[in-house]
C-alpha cells in the first residue's frame, strides 16, 4: 500500500468530521516549502500553494478527505484515500522541483459525500481572491484497468437532489379503515409515477430520474390504519435546468394526487449537486498529456450518473473532471469489499506532471 494512502486509510472519517485527516495533511504541507498554506477552509478544508519560476496558470488539483459509512462500517470505500495520496505525492515532487509557470494548488476538500463541502469551499476561496485558472480532479473506475483514461466530452456527473415527502392525513381503527384519511394512495400513485418517468426513452441531454429511496407509513401497530407517511426519492437530470424541471414536475404530481384527500404535505430537499460540466479546453489538456505519458484514452459515450460536487469549482474556472481505471475486478464504489488500487496514484502523477511541467 501507498505510504501516505495506509496512514490516511487507517484514519477514516465521516463527511464534515475530518479533523485528523486535517491534522495530518497539515502537518505533511507545514514541513514543506509551500507557498500559501490555508486550513478549515468549508470545514475542514486544506488548500496549498507552490508556486513556478515565472508567471503562468493557476491551476487547481481537487481531493476529496471523507470516508463513507456503509453498514455501520466508516472506511475509505470510494478511494479518497488514494486520491489525497496522489496530491501528497505530487507535493513532494513540487517541493523539489519549481521548473514550471505558474501557480499549483493542492486542494483538499471536506464532505463530498453528501455534498455540503465544495459549496462552502468555493465560496470561501473566492472570497479570499484567490483564482484558478484550471481545475482538475480525478475519481477510481472500477470495471477498467488503471491505464485507461476515461475523459467526457461535456457533462461528467449528473445533477441530483434528494427530495423528502412527508404526508399528513388521519388515523382509524384498523377495523375501520374508511375513517382514516390515510397516505398510501398518494405514495403508491407517485411511485408508479416514477415508475414511468423512469421507463421513457432519453438521450445524454434530456436524461432524468428518479429512485425511490425510502419509504416510510405508519408505525408497527397492526390495529391502528397510518395517518402519515413519508416518501423518499433522490432525481437526477444531466443539467440543472432538467433537474428543476423535474422536481417541479414531482412536486406538482404530489399536489395532484392528495388534493382531493385533506392531506397535508410538507417537503424538505437534501444534498443538492449541480450538474458537474467538463469545458473543452481543460479536457484537452488532459487528452494531450495522456497521450504524451502514454496512457489509453477512453471517450465515455455518456455521463455518469452519480454527482458529485467538484461541480462548484468547475463553476469559478475551467474544469476537467477524468476518470482512472481502478481494476477489471474490483468491486464497486461503496462495495463492502471495494479496494483502491495503488497503481492509480501512478497513473495520475503522470498525468499531473505533464500537466503542470510541459502541457500548460
């Protein structure tokens, strides 16, 4: 295992509660000769400066700090660890070597896991002026080999929000369940709703979805009729427009289907990520580099369909976010038994060395 990946794989933690992931990134950039050194930036973010012998781009590298929770179990299931062991490497590269133009920031970024930390970030280093001229960040693919570069031509990651239902109506005797002004006609007709949506035709532009979560009515009472209910479904659209346009829709449909049963029905949105869109020119560079280091270029004929909030960055510059083959057989994103391979870090330093010493 990776020097610095079996340190930061055996400190996992939660989104939002890095602090000794914090700690010890702190420590590795304060024994370094970096320029600018910010911390506790939408949390507990870390962003470091090195900086070239003559003028040129600024340009961003992103990793994400949290773990996930599966199970019970809180452990680097995504392979976070990898890819903040990727920037620590490329950190003791730069500490040593200032032949490039231009200024590298090594970024650190808190909570990706639910989506609440690029946000405050990207706010928050705005505020402080800084600018990036470039954006990079890279996630592990399973299913492909570690030398395979997957780059998308527009839309990386679709744009997804969770939407909570929380419905209100009356209970009864389960004897006399006429008399109960109950939820489950609203929740059933919605879900065959999504149903639906779900089985229409799309095209990488129009894409929607919508997937029930979780579904909540009543309580383990078998002689009371449920009074209440909630309904739980995260959408997704390939942009923020179809995005809003699809929750406008749900919510519609939802009043349609209570309007004429006295329920109230209240609604609460978590996890908001915009769409997470690659700009052209960003993408060739990275194009350009992994032909340069000899690495296999992969085009995706379609977005991912999971988020991810790196969409907040791509907003303040121009963004390439790429994927590295983490394995034919590795298990999947989340999977109790997934495993980072280290032959991604590899990979990735030498696409970023060529970015930063001879493509930009």
């Amino acid at each position: 295992m990776n020097r610095y990946r079996q340190i930061l794989n055996s400190i996992p933690e939660r989104s939002g509660e890095e602090s000794s992931t914090a700690d010890y990134l702190i420590a590795h950039f304060r024994s370094k000769a970096c320029d600018y050194l910010y911390t506790n930036l939408g949390g507990y973010g870390i962003l470091a400066c090195f900086k070239g012998v003559d003028n040129g781009p600024s340009i961003m590298f992103r990793a994400e700090m949290d773990a996930v929770d599966v199970d019970g179990t809180v452990a680097h299931l995504c392979g976070h660890d990898g890819h903040m062991a990727i920037l620590l490497e490329l950190s003791d590269i730069l500490n040593l070597n200032r032949e490039f133009r231009g200024e590298v920031w090594l970024l650190f970024q808190p909570a990706e896991e639910n989506g609440s930390g690029a946000k405050i970030m990207a706010k928050e280093i705005d505020d402080l002026g800084i600018k990036f001229d470039y954006s990079f960040a890279i996630h592990n693919s399973p299913g492909y080999s570690s030398d395979n570069i997957i780059i998308f031509p527009k839309v990386y990651a679709a744009a997804s929000v969770g939407v909570e239902l929380f419905f209100k109506g009356r209970s009864s005797h389960a004897a006399f369940p006429e008399e109960a002004i109950s939820p489950c006609g609203a929740i059933f007709k919605i879900i065959n709703w999504l149903d639906e949506i779900n089985k229409q035709d799309y095209n990488e532009d129009n894409f929607i979805l919508g997937t029930v979560v979780g579904v909540e009515i009543g309580d383990s009472n078998f002689g009371v009729t449920p009074g209440w209910g909630y309904l739980r479904v995260t959408l997704r659209a390939n942009s923020d427009d179809n995005l809003n346009s699809l929750v406008d829709r749900l919510i519609y449909f939802s009043e349609s289907a209570i309007e004429n049963d006295d329920i109230l029905m209240e609604i609460k949105y978590y996890d908001r990520f915009p769409a997470t869109v690659n700009c052209s020119n960003a993408n060739s560079i990275v194009k350009r580099s992994v032909d340069s280091v000899g690495l296999k270029t992969i085009i995706a004929k379609e977005p991912s369909r999971g988020s991810d909030d790196f969409a907040f960055f791509a907003l303040y510059s121009s963004a390439s976010f790429f994927d590295i083959g983490n394995g034919v057989l590795s298990k999947g994103l989340h999977h109790i038994n997934y495993n980072f391979d280290d032959s991604v870090i590899e990979s990735a330093l030498k696409i970023y060395k060529n970015i930063i010493y001879k493509t930009t």
